[in-house]
C-alpha cells in the first residue's frame, strides 16, 4: 500500500494482497452489520453488498469533497468469480434431473421463457426511456435470473465493450432485484393458497428429496488427499473452461464471460465422475468453497465501484426493474399458476420463481419457507425449484441474452 498527494487529493493505492485482505474485512463488518440490522436480515441482503456499499459510500465522501480517493488492484476478483460459478456446475447432478420428472421440465420451461420476456422488456422499456442496450439487459435477465455474480461478470464484459458503467450498474439493479424478490414472492404465493382454499398434496412420491438429499456425502471424513482432489477439480474446470470460453468469443466475435464455460466444463466432470469415480466428491465441501469465493467476490467488486458515475443511470435502471417486478407478479399469478396446476405445489413454486427470478436461489428457498412454515410443506417445490433456478435456467437464459447482446448491442455499436 503507498500513500501519495496529488493535486491537494490524498491517494492511496493497495496492491492485489492488500486489497484482497480489506474486501475480506469488509466482508465480515458486512455480516455484523446485517446480523444487527433486521430489515437487511429480513430482506435476505447478501454480507458482501451490505459491507461494499458501506465502503462504497466513504468513496463517495472521498471523492464529493476532493480530499482523498483509492486505487486497487483487483487481481484476484475474475478467478473468485470463476471459481464460484465452477462449484456451481459441480452441484449439478443428473440424479436431480431424474428425480424433477416431467414438473422440472415444465418449471424449466416456464423460466426460460420468462428470462426471453425480461430482456425483451428490459430492451423495450430502455428505449423509451433512453437507457443504452447494455444497462437495459445488465438491469433484465442477467441480474435478475443470474444476480450479482452474473451482473458483475457481464458487467465486466460490457466494461470492455466500453459502457464504463456496466459493473455498477449490474450491481444496482441485481441489489434491487434482490429486494423486490423478497418483498413479493411470500406474498404473492400466500395470496393464491388463500383465494383458492390450497392445501398440501397428500403425494409423497417427493419426500425425503432434495437437492442436500441427493449431494448429500458419506459420513466418513475426508483426507487431505480428498480435499486436495476437490480442489483441483476445481482448478482444472477454471482452466479447461476459460479455454472454451475463449474459443466460443472468437467464432462469435464478442468477448464471451469465462464463467459459463467453466460452469458447464464442471456440469460434464461431475456425471462423468458419478459414472466412473475419478475421486471422492464432496458437495458439502465444494458448496462451502462456492460460498467463500463468492462473497470475497462480491465484496471486492462492490468496494471498488464508484458509486457517482451511476448518478445518470439511476433513474432509468430503476424502471427498468420495477417493470420487471410488476411483470413477474402478474406472469406467476395469472399464467405459471395455472401452467403448473393451480394447486398447494404450484403456489408455492410460484413464490419461489420471484424468488429466483428477480434475485437469487437463495432468496427463492426464504420465499418457499415463509409460505411452507405456515401452510405446510411442498416437498415437490424444494425438489424442483433450487435445481432450475440454481444451473438449469441458464442453459436457456444465457444463450439468449448472449443474442440479445450481439443483436442491440453489437448490432448498433460494430
């Protein structure tokens, strides 16, 4: 770290260790703040959003006064990212698919075509108000299907497209996606059990399964030599799959996000190696490395945004997702309701696709809880939703978006 005064501004620079070490400090004022704070528990905001806006807004301070800004090295953010999005396909089992039957294919279905209506509204409302192609799209499916790894990656790609702002951008509409989540989807899927009188499905063909059912690992520990196996799986889906991915940018002329390919690199090892056990996996393990270089991840790319560049944005990145919100409220209750059957297990996978759909997985399972806690259980829902909305939904919304990108985005600027 070095300190230097330029112009009357007090700089001050840290390199790639040193900056990695304040987003890991971040990290954790992030969990006291939250664990403290009940509306940010409530509303299920990620520790690292909260601790990188909090540093985001000393930045700010830094620069309106003209007293003091940073500089950092951000080494380490892409391979972090790469690294969650490869224990993502890592948790992607076949076994889950088998077990989904016919419902998972229909919920696969209903949300893939949801993410084409996001970007097209995404595109539409964009051009009504003003807002270029990218910070339409980065405010549409890829953060409110693939949420803020995915906005920050893409954001990352329209950053070298030369839209400066795409990093933020996917961050603030990822974040406000995140929020209207939360706020509708246990509503949402209380008000349809209520006015149809639902009750749970006395079927029990999906008891006992569950995405922690089918990854669950022996009880036997793990060797050093296990783990060290694990990890280099890992590491070598990051490797194996940034090459893809550097080969799919050059046959369609765009810089392509590294992550989809490692992700789908690790989806091929992981059944090959149900089949032929090249090693002992673990998921608990891997989901717990998932976990780690996500939040580090996150933290370090919110800490570094520059919050004022936004100020143009704002307002049209705003409508943007709250079109988005309204059009998911209205889509679950009047269309995937009836679509899925328009009984106690469709309520509640209705609550976990806002979930999902405007915010993250997660924010799909506290959807889900909240309504099951207090109707009862959907063993049909908990089996079906974490897999869809976890890796399948990708496999139809990212395709699309890389041709809403190469059609409004490339279509207007090469």
């Amino acid at each position: 770290m070095t300190f230097e005064t330029v112009e009357n501004v007090f700089n001050i620079k840290t390199d790639a260790i040193t900056t990695l070490a304040m987003c890991a400090v971040l990290l954790l004022i992030g969990y006291f703040v939250k664990n403290r704070a009940k509306v940010l528990e409530k509303y299920c905001i990620p520790a690292p959003v909260v601790g990188g806006f909090l540093f985001m807004l000393i930045t700010c301070a830094g620069h309106m006064t003209g007293t003091f800004q940073f500089q950092f090295d951000t080494y380490f953010q892409s391979p972090f990212m790469l690294a969650f999005f490869t224990t993502v396909g890592l948790g992607a089992s076949f076994q889950l698919l088998k077990k989904g039957g016919i419902m998972l294919i229909c919920y696969w279905l209903i949300a893939g075509v949801i993410s084409i209506c996001q970007n097209a509204i995404g595109i539409a409302v964009g051009k009504a108000v003003g807002l270029e192609a990218p910070y339409a799209l980065l405010s549409s499916a890829i953060s409110m299907i693939g949420g803020h790894g995915a906005a920050a990656s893409y954001g990352n790609t329209f950053v070298q497209m030369g839209y400066e702002q795409g990093t933020l951008v996917g961050a603030a509409a990822a974040t406000f996606g995140l929020i209207s989540a939360v706020l509708i989807g246990g509503p949402l899927g209380r008000r349809l059990i209520v006015s149809y009188d639902l009750k749970p499905s006395a079927d029990d063909s999906f008891t006992g399964s569950d995405v922690m059912d089918v990854n669950s690992a022996s009880k036997k520990p793990l060797s050093g030599l296990d783990i060290m196996k694990n990890v280099t799986a890992i590491l070598v889906c990051m490797a194996v799959g940034t090459m893809i991915s550097g080969q799919i940018g050059t046959w369609i002329g765009m810089s392509f996000p590294t992550y989809v390919g490692a992700m789908f690199v690790a989806v091929i090892l992981r059944n090959v190696n149900e089949q032929v056990h090249f090693y002992r996996f673990d998921y608990a393990l891997v989901e717990g490395i998932g976990d780690v270089m996500l939040s580090l991840y996150l933290s370090m790319a919110l800490m570094t945004l520059k919050l004022w560049e936004l100020a143009g944005l704002i307002g049209g990145v705003l409508l943007v997702v709250l079109c988005q919100a309204v059009f998911m409220i209205l889509a679950a209750y009047f269309v995937v309701f009836r679509l899925l059957g328009k009984n106690y297990d469709a309520a509640v996978m209705c609550a976990g696709l806002c979930g999902h759909g405007l915010g993250a997985t997660p924010s799909a399972i506290v959807n889900m809880t909240a309504v099951t806690e207090k109707y009862g259980m959907s063993h049909r829902a908990f089996m079906i939703v974490p897999i869809v909305g976890a890796f399948l939904v990708d496999l139809i919304y990212q395709p699309q978006t890389i041709a809403f990108i190469k059609f409004f985005v490339q279509g207007f600027t090469g």
